[in-house]
C-alpha cells in the first residue's frame, strides 16, 4: 500500500494523475475504415452465371419418332444451359456529400456459349432428320445415311449471346431504415440472341439416279433487343467494416424479337453439273425469311451482395443475381417441325403451306454469383 501511495504521490508531483497514466495505457481498438464521401465511384465484377437453355426439338435420330428402337440422338433438349463468365462494370456520381442524391450507369456481358454436335455413318447404320409429315399425318424423316441410301454426316451448332446495360437515377427515400433506402428509377436495354445452323451432306449411288452428293443447310437466326423504364429499391446496411446491399428492381417495356431464317440444297446427281434450290428439311420456302414482332415484356432482377471495407476508398464484395426476362424468342420457338413433304427441294409446294414461320415466346432467366470491388474517388 504505501508503494501504490508512493507512486501516486510521485506522479502528482510531475502534474500527471493516475487516472490518466490507466487510460493511456489502455490497449485500443482499431476502428473500422469508414467509406470516404467522394463524388465518384466504379465497381468492376466478374460474374460466373447460368442461363435457361434453349429447347430444341428432336433434330437427329436412329428412325422416325416414336417407332420401336428408335434414339433421339440430338434434340428434344435445351442446350446451351451451362455456366459461363462474363463480366460486369458500373460508374456512378452523388450530387451531394451524404451521397443522398445520384447517378449511376452500368454495362453487363456474358462469354458466347455454344453447343455442338456431330454424327456420321458409313452407310452401315441409319441416321435420320426426323419430321412430321402433314401430308400424311405421320412421322416421317430425311434419311442422311443408311445401308439403302449411302454415307452421310451431319454436323449441328448454336451459339447464344447475352448483354445488357443501363442508366438510373438513385434518391435516398429513408436514411434509418435498417440502413440506407434509395429509390430507383431510369432505363434498361437488354439483348439475347442465338444462332443455330444445321448441315447435313450425303453420298450415295440409288438405282435410276446413279452416284450423288447432297448439301443440305438450314439456319435459324433469333435476336431479342428490349427497351423499357426501369423502376425499383436499393438498400445498405453497415456493420463496421462489413456491409449489406441489396436491390429489387423491375424494368417494364417493349421487346423487339426477329428471326431469320434460310435454308438451301444443293445436289448433283449421275454425274451433272451441282444444282441448288432455295430451302433444306426445316428452312424451306414456307417459312424462308425475315419476321419480327414487338410485345410487352417484363425484367425483374434481384441482387444480394456482402461487401468488406478495406480502406476508406477501396471494398469487396461477393453476391448473387438472378435476372428474368419474358416473351424472349430463341431457335426453339422458331422451329415447325410440321412439313409438307412436297416441297422439299427440288420439289414444289403442294398443299399445306408448311413448316409456317412462327415467333412464339418463352420465358428467359439468368441467374449466378458476382465477385467484385468498387473504388471511390
């Protein structure tokens, strides 16, 4: 006690109370970085996402459809369905210091995905181009190779595309919410399109026509561009140097859709000179090219993110989107596998003007996680 007496008696006399010698030894807490009120930001993120895949009727099989033994060797599946990167960029600007008030533009993209198939047969199996005759009511196909007919190999393809970008307005409506609310309201564009080819070449020798080579090709074209405002809430809430964002939104416009779609044939048969007529299996002259259409469509799109302020400038964060989209049209929604036999090249139309060019809607969605960081300056 009297030691304890001592030096408190000693650092009174220096002009230095104990209290204040305890406090200043007191070990203390390193506090967060809070975000610094610059009027700049832009946030870069990679994305790894998955789309609805386009369904695609049977387009190669063993036999017609629906006879005993017969394998749907492509087709009456979706594809292109599977994840892919892409990337993700957005700048913005407050108008005022408490960031209440601001701008922000942002630009999506998704890496090009394709699917492809191959299939060839010495003439020993069969490979066939199922359809639905209209003429006779039944299933029928294009034989491409068989023991009767000859070799032939058909090579199947589609690529899909998808980007977007947009421009809103950001109004804080409630600053003790649970954190920070704003409001959003501006503009959203988005594209989808695909691409799907479909070539088919055979070689044989039949009786009354001699050795012959044929090139078939048939190509479908889809291209979604929609326009519309973009309405919506976004919100942050803050945990020393964790934070919580979110945003639901939903775009209300016009989607433009086209198609396009071509097909040819080219044959040359005992030994002349190679012909080709417009039209293959699924693109012939019924339904042969450019449609398009505007409907009304909607783009909701919900986000979460978990973000870490490292510095007063600099924050990471991780998250997940999802992205749906109506009335989009894809090869899919294109396709009529209801021909009329007769016009197969080098025949004429007879009958039933089919397959018909058709431009039916389905639902899209884009769904994944983000990784990113946003910088303010």
């Amino acid at each position: 006690m009297r030691m304890l007496f001592l030096a408190a008696a000693l650092l009174g006399a220096c002009g230095v109370s104990a209290p204040a010698v305890a406090a200043d030894m007191r070990v203390k807490a390193k506090a967060p970085p809070k975000p610094v009120a610059s009027p700049f930001w832009i946030e870069a993120d990679y994305l790894l996402w998955t789309v609805k895949g386009d369904k695609l009727p049977a387009l190669v099989s063993t036999g017609n459809l629906g006879a005993p033994g017969t394998a749907v060797l492509f087709g009456d599946a979706a594809v292109n369905d599977r994840w892919r990167s892409g990337g993700q960029i957005k700048a913005g600007y407050w108008f005022d210091p408490q960031h209440g008030w601001g701008i922000e533009g942002s630009f999506f993209g998704l890496q090009d995905v394709s699917t492809g198939f191959n299939a060839s047969s010495n003439g020993s199996s069969v490979l066939v181009r199922p359809f639905f005759n209209v003429q006779t009511g039944l299933q029928d196909s294009l034989i491409v190779a068989s023991p009767v007919i000859g070799s032939g190999q058909i090579a199947i393809s589609e690529t899909s595309h998808l980007w977007g970008a947009g421009v809103v307005f950001r109004k804080e409506v409630c600053a003790s919410c649970a954190g920070r609310i704003s409001a959003l309201v501006g503009y959203r564009h988005l594209r989808a399109s695909d691409d799907l080819s479909i070539d088919t070449n055979q070689q044989g020798n039949v009786a009354g026509i001699g050795p012959f080579t044929a090139a078939i090709t048939d190509q479908f074209a889809t291209t979604n561009d929609f326009n519309g405002l973009d309405l919506g809430l976004t919100g942050e809430s803050r945990y020393g140097a964790w934070s919580l964002e979110w945003f639901g939104k939903v775009a209300v416009g016009a989607n433009y859709s086209t198609a396009q779609i071509n097909g040819s044939t080219t044959i040359a048969a005992g030994g002349g000179a190679p012909v080709t007529s417009p039209g293959g299996l699924l693109a012939l002259p019924s339904n042969m090219g450019t449609f398009s259409q505007t409907r009304f469509a909607a783009v909701p799109e919900l986000a979460l993110k978990l973000g870490y302020q490292v510095t007063p400038q600099f924050r990471f964060h991780a998250g997940y989107d999802f992205l749906f989209w109506s009335n989009v049209v894809r090869p899919g929604n294109v396709i009529d596998t209801g021909i009329n036999a007769s016009q197969i090249p080098p025949g004429a139309l007879v009958g039933a003007s089919r397959p018909a060019p058709r431009l039916d809607g389905s639902d899209f969605w884009a769904q994944g996680i983000d990784l990113g960081a946003v910088f303010s300056f």
